[in-house]
C-alpha cells in the first residue's frame, strides 16, 4: 500500500497530543504534591520527556522494534534511525512513514518513566533520578515493549494482546512504582495528613491527560478508520464511568464528594481502558470503567494503611487499573470490533484470559525486580535520596533554586479614599 494523507494526518495529530500528556502529567502530579514540590515535579516530566527523546532516537527504537533477536530484544538495524525515514515499514503499517511511527512511539517511551516519579515525589536527588530513567528505559521499558509489541516478541507470539499500553505502560510504570518505594522508602512527614497544594491543577492535568489519551488510544490504530472512532470512543467512555463511580464510592462512604477524587479516578479508567480499546466495544468499556473507579479506589485505601510510601498512588491508578484493563481484554474482546485481534471469554475464547494473565505475571515480575537492582545499584555509585534538610525545604528550592510562586514582594499598601 502507498502512503495515505488521510492516516499520515490522523497520527501526526495524534503524535502531538500524546506529547501533550507529559507535561499534563507534570500538572496532575503537581497539583497532588506539597507546594514545595510543586516546580520540580513538572519540571521533572518535562525533563524526562527531553531526555527519553534522544534515548530512544538513539538505541530505545531500534531495540524495541528492529528486526527480533530471538524473540527477546530488537536488533540494531535502527541504530541512531538509520533506515528509518520516509518510506513505510510494513510490519507496523503499511500507510504512514516509518519516521512517523518512530514519532509517535517515542511518545509513549516518554511518558511511562515519568509516572514513576509519583511514587517517589520530593525524596530523590535530580541526577539519580536522570541516571534511573534512562538506564530505566534501556533495561525494562524496551524489552516489555518489545515483547509485547514487535511482531517478533515472544510475548506477542505468545498471543498477549495489548492495544495501547495497558501492560507496556501502565502495568510496567505501577509495578516499577512499589519497587522504587520500598527501596527509597518513606517521606520524612510519611503517616501525616497531606493535602494536594492546587486542585485547578490536579484538574486541569486530568483534563488534558484525557484530551491526550484520545492520541495515546485512538492514534494506536495507526489510520484513520473505524477503529480509532471505536478507540476514541470507548476510551472517553471508560473515563467517564470511572470518574463517576470513583465519586460515588467517595460520597457513600465519606459522606461528600470529591474533586480531586473524581480525577483520580477518571485517570484510573483511561489506564484501564487502554489495553482494551482497540478490541472492545463501548459496552464493555463502560463495564471497565466502572469497575476500575472501584477497584483502584480500595486498591489506593488498602495501601494508606500500609507502610508503603506510594506517596501519589502510581501502582494504585496505573499498576492496577492497568492490569485490570489487560484482564478485561481478555474477557471482552471481540473479532467484530477487530478482526485483527482475539475473541475473548465472553465471545467464546477463555483461552485469551489465561494468556493475558500470563502477560500481566511476566510484566509485573520483570518490571518489579528489575527497578528493584537497578535502583540499589544506583545507589552504590549516585545517592538516590535527597538529605533531611532537603528534603524538608522542597526540591524547587534545594535542586533548582526556584519557586512556584514569589512569596517575597512587601504586600502592596492598602488603599486609602
């Protein structure tokens, strides 16, 4: 097939609002933090997003969808994206240049280490943390991905599906969170109460993660077609009952409503519904919406009453809700939304539930007890964790020297008449 306009302009749209997400995810984690932490928590997505550009540009594309090696780990035909330009590559699709995927996969490889920051926010040193997410990337980020995506990956031809990154993504990310918890371990104010610092911003991130989404799910069709309307749709839907029923849950047993609470939440059913959404109709992504809101609210109350310090909730809303939504694939896909894909249980096809629980086992695993080494032999050579003092003033202040807001200028006089 010969380039299509139409699908290289759907993706180029779609590229671009899938690099909207980061710096959105920048607010959303933001807003939950500590005021202190306010700059350094966005600025941090932003430079993750910068950093993970020239690492996949350079070695993470071509390792993850080069020609397989054995089914583990691409090869480097790619290498700094040589041979990678205008002409299609037909394992991936056949109507957009092969830059283009490259463009909008980076997207994703770019996203992914900055949720992990949540898990952690105000406790580690700048440079450990830039040292983490690339080898991070290399390491764990790549071979899932490759597994899972390349036509090659044992994972794949295994049978696993994942549409978007419910496994790749979400699953690796909340996983990879509670590994860098245990070993970072708790905020020194770990037990107290704390509050988000602005709730606009919590807002607006999760209202322009979810423009964002529609690029990350419906852009994954890679054309223009009716399967990113099918993508689309059930993505906007799966959010919108999991922010509902999350808000529910809140106001029956809190006995009032939450703002913040029904963000979270709708973020819960957009991880959830990722996986899913180019396999599944709008009915069932309403189902896992629905039951992400309510499941990834106790899985968040079931960790506050541990000793983990999952201080933004990562594995909660994306370690949960992501392997929720790989499960649900599992039961509700169907080869009437894409022929492509597998029946699942509920279209007579229990096979595909074992084999997506196979998937999240294998993820989760390897994402767990790789961040795990990778972190505590960071340590040995870069100290991960900031000092007391540090960590007590804020990092907007100890690592960049800045603050959200000025809070030194005298008040202004008061006005006479």
């Amino acid at each position: 097939m010969a380039i299509d306009s139409g699908d290289v302009a759907w993706v180029i749209t779609a590229t671009a609002l899938v690099m909207l997400m980061t710096p959105a995810l920048g607010f959303f984690y933001g807003g939950l933090v500590r005021q202190k932490n306010l700059v350094a928590t966005i600025v941090q997505c932003l430079m993750i997003f910068s950093v993970i550009s020239l690492v996949w540009a350079l070695w993470g594309y071509t390792m993850t969808f080069g020609p397989a090696w054995h089914g583990i780990i691409g090869d480097f035909a790619n290498l700094g994206l040589m041979n990678v330009g205008a002409a299609p590559n037909p394992s991936y699709s056949s109507t957009i240049p092969a830059l283009l995927y490259f463009a909008f996969q980076l997207k994703f490889a770019a996203i992914t280490p900055a949720l992990i920051i949540g898990a952690f926010a105000g406790r580690v040193r700048l440079k450990a943390l830039l040292i983490f997410i690339v080898l991070w990337t290399t390491f764990i980020y790549v071979p899932i991905a490759m597994w899972i995506w390349n036509p090659g990956g044992w994972l794949h031809m295994l049978g696993v599906v994942d549409f978007a990154g419910g496994l790749v993504v979400h699953t690796s990310a909340g996983v990879s969170a509670v590994a860098a918890a245990l070993v970072i371990g708790q905020g020194r104010t770990f037990g107290r109460e704390s509050r988000p610092n602005n709730v606009p911003y919590v807002i607006l991130g999760t209202a322009l993660l979810w423009f964002g989404w529609f690029g990350f799910n419906a852009g994954s069709a890679l054309a223009a077609n009716a399967l990113a309307v099918n993508a689309l749709v059930d993505t906007n839907l799966a959010a919108a009952a999991a922010g509902v029923s999350w808000l529910l849950l809140d106001w029956t047993r809190k006995g009032r409503p939450s703002a913040v609470g029904m963000a979270v939440g709708a973020v819960c059913g957009l991880a959830a519904v990722t996986p899913a959404s180019g396999f599944v109709g709008p009915g069932p992504s309403i189902i896992i919406g629905l039951v992400a809101g309510v499941f990834c609210n106790y899985v968040a109350n079931w960790r506050a009453r541990t000793r983990l310090d999952d201080s933004l909730d990562v594995f909660a809303c994306h370690g949960a809700g992501g392997m929720w939504g790989t499960l649900a694939t599992g039961l509700f896909a169907s080869t009437a939304v894409n022929a492509a894909g597998p029946n699942g249980l509920f279209y007579g096809n229990p096979h595909q539930a074992v084999i997506q629980l196979v998937g999240i086992a294998v993820v989760a695993a390897f994402a767990f007890c790789g961040t795990y080494l990778l972190l505590r032999l960071i340590n040995v050579f870069s100290p991960l964790r900031v000092g007391p003092a540090e960590e007590d003033s804020g990092l907007d202040i100890a690592e960049f020297g800045e603050e959200a807001y000025d809070t030194s200028a005298e008040p202004a006089p008061p006005m006479t008449t």
